[in-house]
C-alpha cells in the first residue's frame, strides 16, 4: 500500500480510490508523496470537523423547520426532507474518516456496513436531485400530467424506490471491502475500478437529464409572468447547480487515479494534492444546502426567523397554520418553503 493510504487509512470507499490500494503497492512512491500526505491529514481534520458541527446543526434546523412549520403533503418537501437524511447520514460518517486517518480498528462487519451507508448517502442525493428536477418539469412545463401523484401512496413509493435503488446500488462497495493492513480497503482491483465507473455513469446521467429538464423550463418559464414559479425554480436549480459543482471536479480526479492516464512521480503528487482539494469540497457539500435555504429559500428565512425568535423568547409567536394544498395547480408549491 502507498504512503497515502499508510498515513491516512481513510476508509471510506470513495476515499480509497484516491489512494493506490494493496494491489498495487509501490515503496518508491513513499517519498514522492509525503506532501500530499501532510497536506491531506491536517486539511482533513480541521475541514472535516468543522463541516460536521455546521451539517448537524443546519440540517437538523432544516428538518425541524419542515416538520413544525410546512406541509409535508409536498411532494418537493418529501424530498427536501430526505436530502436533508441523506447530508445527515454523510455528516455522521465524517468523525470517522477523521479517527481512520490513524488506521481501521472495527474489523470487517463495520468496515463494510461503513462504506454500505457511505454510498447509499452519496446515490440517493444524486437520485433525489434528479427526481426533484423531473418533477419540477413536469410541474412547470406539463402542470396536468403531474394530477395524480401527490396521494401518500405515491409518496412512499416514490421515496421507498430512491431508498431502495440506493441500497442496491451500494451493496458491492461494501462486499468488497475489507480490511487490510489497518486500512477498511477495496480487496480486488476490479471493484474498485467498477465502483468508480459506477458512480460516475450515474453523475452524467443524473446531469444530462437535469440539463435537459431545465433547458424546458427555461423556454416555459419564459413565456411565464409568475413570480412564484421563478422562485421555486430558482432554489432547486440553485440546489442541483451546487450538488454538480461540488462533486464533478472530485469524480474527474477519481476517474483519472484509475490509472487511464499514465502519471510521472510530479505529476502523480499534484494529482494527488488536487485529490485532497476536490474531495474536501465534495465532502463538505453535506453542510451547503441549509446555507442555500437561507439566501435563496424567502419562507424558509421567515421560519427560521420565527423559530429563533422563539428559542430566544425575544418575542411570543404562534406556529403558522399549514399553507392550503390543490394538487393540479401549479399553487401548490406555495407548501414548499421557497
């Protein structure tokens, strides 16, 4: 195993693709890398630390917020609640990326079911980003076809399936993990190069569609005086835009470590240091969205407002009653909290 891997011992499975595994194992690379390895251990509990506390907090407010103020019979709320369990579920996962950076002491079960959860996190906000979208275009460009899907049963089947899809999605990741010299690790070359191509056939699928969801949007919005559909499109174009912009740069640098491209000593430890950038902002994506909420969410800011007003007892508030839901107009966004 490279010295990347032997420093850090990150576990997670995207993590271990940064590094060269145990198939691989080349000491000549022990100092060629010794930066990148410093660079990345101090980046990664400082970083990785800070994005927890302000995950945990912000997207526990989020989840509050939807359930004492908002009507959980939108469809776009469903999902906004379960991206927020999706960031929680990556938030929780980071204290131990930070302690593995001094080796793996679980063993195998938690080594698996640890990279299980960490990649059922990571589909199921791809998934839920696109279902939203999908939705939004029905919604916008095709506000009739969209009658029938707002009964609870159609609620839980469709956030049941994005579960479910996520679940099975991750189960090799975690079949093939083991753990290795103190490190949870892919166990074959071959895993860890499907994975890889795995999750990123799924990143451009989810992006050729969200772009071409909101090419149609774009063309209806603009034939459209509403301010309210502007404002719904704006947060969860908002939204996805952020999402892709997060972890584009992280899966074109994973592509690249699996060795497609032959790297010199030089350009193998820029690569790496470009790695440890792209990841930390990829990582911290789980902290972003509540930050959205606020700036671009306009109810969203009066709730909170409202919510802190009374936490702080600065002045007596009574909880707003749940906006009126008609499913079939496009006014029903108005229980979303954009």
């Amino acid at each position: 195993m490279d010295s990347d891997s032997d420093a850090l011992g990150i576990t997670a499975s995207w993590v271990q693709m940064e590094s060269s595994t145990a198939f691989d194992y080349d000491k000549s690379n022990l100092l060629c890398e010794r930066n990148a390895i410093f660079f990345s251990t101090i980046s990664t509990t400082v970083l990785y630390s800070l994005v927890f506390l302000l995950s945990m907090v912000g997207n526990s407010l989020v989840l509050w917020i939807l359930v004492k103020y908002e009507n959980l019979e939108s469809l776009t709320n469903i999902f906004i609640l379960n991206l927020c369990l999706s960031d929680l579920m990556f938030s929780c996962l980071l204290p131990v990326l930070i302690s593995a950076q001094w080796g793996w002491f679980l063993g195998d079960f938690f080594c698996k079911l640890h990279n299980l959860i960490f990649c059922i996190s990571l589909y199921s906000s791809i998934f839920f980003l696109t279902i939203m979208t999908i939705h939004r275009y029905l919604s916008v460009v095709s506000p009739i076809s969209t009658l029938g899907i707002y009964t609870l049963r159609h609620r839980v089947l469709v956030t049941t399936s994005v579960w479910a899809a996520s679940i099975l999605s991750s189960i090799p990741d975690a079949v093939f993990h083991k753990v290795i010299f103190l490190n949870c690790d892919y166990s074959e070359r071959h895993a860890f190069l499907a994975s890889v191509y795995q999750h990123n056939i799924f990143f451009l699928f989810s992006m050729g569609i969200i772009l071409f969801c909101y090419v149609q949007i774009l063309k209806t919005l603009f034939r459209s005086r509403s301010r309210q559909r502007h404002r719904t499109v704006r947060l969860i174009f908002t939204i996805v835009v952020t999402y892709f912009l997060s972890w584009a740069p992280y899966n074109l640098i994973l592509f690249l470590k699996t060795g497609i491209i032959q790297q010199s000593c030089e350009g193998s430890q820029q690569l790496d240091i470009a790695m440890v950038i792209c990841r930390n902002l990829a990582f911290s994506h789980c902290c972003f969205n509540p930050v959205l909420y606020v700036f671009v969410g306009v109810k969203f800011r009066k709730h909170l407002k409202c919510l802190l007003q009374q936490v702080w007892q600065c002045r007596k508030t009574t909880s707003p009653a749940p906006f009126s839901y008609s499913p079939g107009t496009f006014t029903y966004d108005g229980s979303s909290f954009y």
